[in-house]
C-alpha cells in the first residue's frame, strides 16, 4: 500500500482503523507484500470496508467484529476467520462474544460452517495463549 500522503480522508481513517483493528504488525505485513497488482485492491478494502463501515459511529467495533466473524464463518472464509478471531484481542470482543456468534451461525448458516469456524477460533486462541505465556516468561 501506498505512504497515506496524498491519499483521502477515507483512506486516512481507513488505515487507522483497519491498525486499531487487526494491529500494526498485519498491516505493516500487508504493505509490504503488495504489488502494483494488487495495490488498487489494498486501497479499495482500506478505503470501503474500514474507511466506510468499520469507521462509521453507530456500531462498536466488538459489535462490528462478532458480525464480522459470523459472516466470514457462515461464508466459509477460514483464513479471514482465523484473522477476524485474533483481532478480537483489539476489538473488545469475548471468546464468549465469539461462541455467542458461532452459535448463531449453526442455526443460521449450517452446523459444518459452525464446527468449522470453532475449530479455527480454538486454535487462534491456542496460539494467543501461547504468545501471552511467552511474554509473560519474558
């Protein structure tokens, strides 16, 4: 992604959300794996989806998330999943928050969309534990 120099306000607010959310280290990642391919699809997700909906006042951003994470899971998005889950550390929102939403998915998405996305969560969270008793032991 572009340097936000000459960039819109859109696309200023995007890009501190979109850090606030899924935190410097995956945008920074982001960034630097970007191509001239896909640039003007890096713009477009920091522009649209967290310059316009993820910025907006009217949701929080634990409410944005917990909808988010159950879209993404009802739709089959494993890898999206797998990010959304390790930004609740950033958004406010629970491992209750996220089984909540889980559940809500196997009513209304299907079961094998649930146990899929459950998997997924209980790993991300396995992998967050970890990384926090390591600093701990820091």
């Amino acid at each position: 992604m572009a340097d936000a120099k000459g960039q819109s306000d859109r696309y200023r607010q995007g890009m501190t959300t979109r850090r606030s959310v899924l935190g410097d280290a995956h945008v920074d990642r982001a960034s630097q794996t970007s191509t001239a391919f896909d640039r003007p699809f890096q713009d477009m997700i920091t522009e649209g989806a967290w310059g316009t909906v993820w910025s907006r006042p009217n949701w929080t951003k634990r409410e944005r998330s917990m909808v988010t994470i159950a879209l993404l899971a009802a739709l089959g998005h494993d890898e999206e999943v797998a990010m959304h889950v390790r930004a609740t550390a950033n958004t406010g929102a629970t491992r209750d928050d996220v089984c909540e939403a889980l559940l809500h998915v196997a009513v209304y998405a299907g079961v094998p969309a649930a146990n899929r996305a459950f998997k997924i969560a209980k790993h991300v969270f396995e992998e967050m534990d970890g990384e926090t008793a390591g600093e701990s032991n820091a």
